[in-house]
C-alpha cells in the first residue's frame, strides 16, 4: 500500500505539469498571426495554418498559384526563377502567386529576407509558422505527404495540388488548365 501512495505521489505531479502545458498550447493555438513582435521584425506576414487557410480558398475570379518552399530546399529554389517568370507573364490575367515559406523562425531574417531581395521575387511572400504539421498538411490536400516543393493552383471553379518541382514549361502547361 505505501508503494501504490508513493507512486502515487510521484506521478500526480507530472500529470498535473502536462495538463498546464496543454492548456498553455491550447490558448497559443487559437492565434491567426503569430507572435506580434515577430511581425514587426520581419518583413513578411507570419500565420500558423488557421491564419493562412483563407489563402488557399477562393470566390473571386483569380487563379492562385500557392508554392510551399523553403530557401534550404534546392528542388524549391531551383524552381522558383520558372515561377517568377510564369507570375510576371500572367499576372493581368487574373493570376495571382503566393509563396509560402516553411523556413525556421531562425532563418526568417538571415536567409529568408535576403533571398527574397536579392532574387527580387515578385510573388506576396508569406510565412507559415505552425508546428502541427500532421494537423494541417492534410488540411491543404489530403493526398499531400509534408514534401516540398508542393504546388496548389485553384480558381472558383477547380483546383490541382501538385506535390513535386515544376519547370517553368510544365508550370505553364498545368496553369493553362484554369485559364
């Protein structure tokens, strides 16, 4: 019986931390954008996966292309001068490119930034910073493995998730599909 207390006692601690820290993540959760000065100190938008599902979904007459990359991914970078290309040609056309960056929140200024400007990237640039991957990769397509580079393209009407590089030929290929 003093064993079963003693155990008791030993463990009634742990569980009490480990239900404080669930409601600590339970309360971060419900934030769209995160960590307010990090938005200050970072040139672009910062979401976790609520605050960037409007982006993924649309009424208007637009066609999206949403590129998932990161700048430590080569197949990402490798790809991107194709979808410049490819956004700067239609872009009249209703066309409308958002790159979602996955890089680490270590990387958002010394990496992220940087390439951004020295490439003159032309797309609206944006931050995805949410952990809870397994939650919200399914979310955007159910099919999607977490891989990057991983493409969506959609209008009103249809949409095509794409989970591997694209050249600038083959981009131009699947985009014609929707205009």
């Amino acid at each position: 019986m003093k064993k079963l207390l003693f155990g008791l006692v030993c463990i009634l601690p742990l569980f009490l931390s480990c239900k404080n820290e669930t409601e600590k993540s339970k309360s971060v959760e419900k934030k769209t954008v995160l960590n307010v000065e990090t938005e200050e100190t970072v040139r672009f938008p910062v979401y976790d996966y609520e605050g960037i599902a409007p982006l993924l979904y649309t009424n208007t007459d637009k066609t999206y292309i949403v590129n998932f990359w990161a700048t430590w991914c080569k197949p990402c970078i490798e790809e991107l001068p194709g979808f410049e290309k490819l956004y700067a040609e239609t872009k009249q056309n209703n066309v409308e490119m958002i790159l979602v960056s996955l890089d680490m929140p270590n990387m958002w200024k010394t990496q992220l930034e940087p390439f951004v400007e020295n490439h003159k990237l032309q797309g609206k640039v944006v931050i995805l910073d949410d952990p809870k991957m397994n939650t919200w990769i399914p979310k955007v397509d159910k099919d999607w493995g977490g891989g990057i580079p991983a493409t969506l393209i959609f209008n009103k009407e249809e949409r095509a998730f794409y989970e591997r590089g694209f050249t600038y030929e083959e981009l131009k290929k699947e985009l014609d599909k929707f205009l």
